[in-house]
C-alpha cells in the first residue's frame, strides 16, 4: 500500500503547495499569523485564511535544488536547510529585515547570519559577506555575493539555513511557494 498510496499523497502536497494552501510546519496561532517554534512568527494570515510567507528567496530564484531533509538528532546527517541554484557572484539577498548576526569564515566556509528577532535566524552559505556583524538590514538588502563552499564550482548554489532558538528548522515554512514542487526524500514519507 505504501508504493502506492505515496503518488497520490505527493500528488496532493504538490498541489497544495503550488496553490500556497499549505505551510508545513506552520501551526495556526490565535494572533495575525501562524508560528513554528516558540515564537518566530511564520507570516501574516490574509482574509481568505492563506498564510503569507514572511521571507523572501534571497537570490529571486524560487527553485530548490535539493531540499531539507531532518536529522534524526541533533547531530546526526540530514541536510539543515535547502539549496537554490545560483551563478557565482551573484548577489544573495537579505530574507527579511534583521540585524546582521555573524559575516565571515566558518569551517572554511564564508557565512552570512541574520538574526530576524524572535529567536528566528537566517544564514546564507556560501557568500562573500558584502555586510559585518552589528549592521542592520532590510529585507531585500544585498548582504553577500554567491561563492564556492557548500556547492562546488561546477554547480553553485546558495544554502538558506533558518533557526529558531538555536534548532534548525526547515526554511520553506518561511517562504513564498518553490517555482515547482519539492521532492521529499524518502526518509521524509510517513509509514
């Protein structure tokens, strides 16, 4: 049952998407928005119920290359956060307004951390910071140029990583729609 119950699930979720119906991960809170978490705020409810997302793709591509896939625990293998393809050198961009967390080196990688208030963090891996630790930033805001590091050369890419207080989460909840669906892993199907 499970091979084939999966198509139609996936047919489901994918349609769901597309239509901006579904935020998963998203909890509906009593206020404006929904929440993940204890209190990053995941985006604005409109009058047809649909939550907004509250970030923005941070290359103007909507297209995931390789997607989030969970850690069984804190520190085992999984993928903490997703990939969107992106030409090196270009510009990332600022996810949401925030005041910029860390800007440099790490695990000789260059990263670029903005804390969004809440205990929501974003980090964009691998950029050339274009911004230092203390600046504050506006959504939108050229803040790195895309560099080697998570991706190699031949397939560049930026990797978007989001926290809340200090867990990573999966950043889509936090998105506008992928220009397509997002393939789940098979470790992600439920039975």
């Amino acid at each position: 049952m499970r091979s084939s119950a999966r198509p139609v699930l996936l047919s489901v979720v994918c349609a769901a998407m597309l239509s901006g119906a579904v935020v998963f991960g998203a909890v509906p809170s009593t206020g404006a928005g929904a929440s993940v978490g204890s209190g990053a705020s995941v985006g604005t409810a409109t009058d047809s119920g649909r939550v907004e997302a509250r970030w923005v793709w941070p290359t103007g591509s909507r297209v995931v290359e390789r997607a989030w896939e969970a850690p069984s625990s804190d520190y085992a293998a999984g993928h903490r956060g997703l990939d969107v393809p992106a030409a090196l050198g270009s510009t990332a961009s600022a996810v949401d307004d925030g005041t910029v967390a860390f800007a440099g080196a790490v695990g000789g990688r260059t990263v670029v951390t903005i804390d969004h208030g809440d205990g929501l963090v974003s980090t964009l891996d691998s950029v050339t910071p274009l911004v230092a630790a203390g600046d504050e930033v506006v959504q939108g805001a050229p803040v790195g140029r895309v560099s080697v590091g998570h991706c190699p050369a031949s397939a560049p890419c930026l990797h978007l990583g989001a926290r809340v207080d200090g867990r990573y989460v999966d950043p889509m909840a936090y998105l506008p729609p992928a220009e397509w669906p997002v393939l789940l892993p098979e470790s992600a199907w439920p039975g």
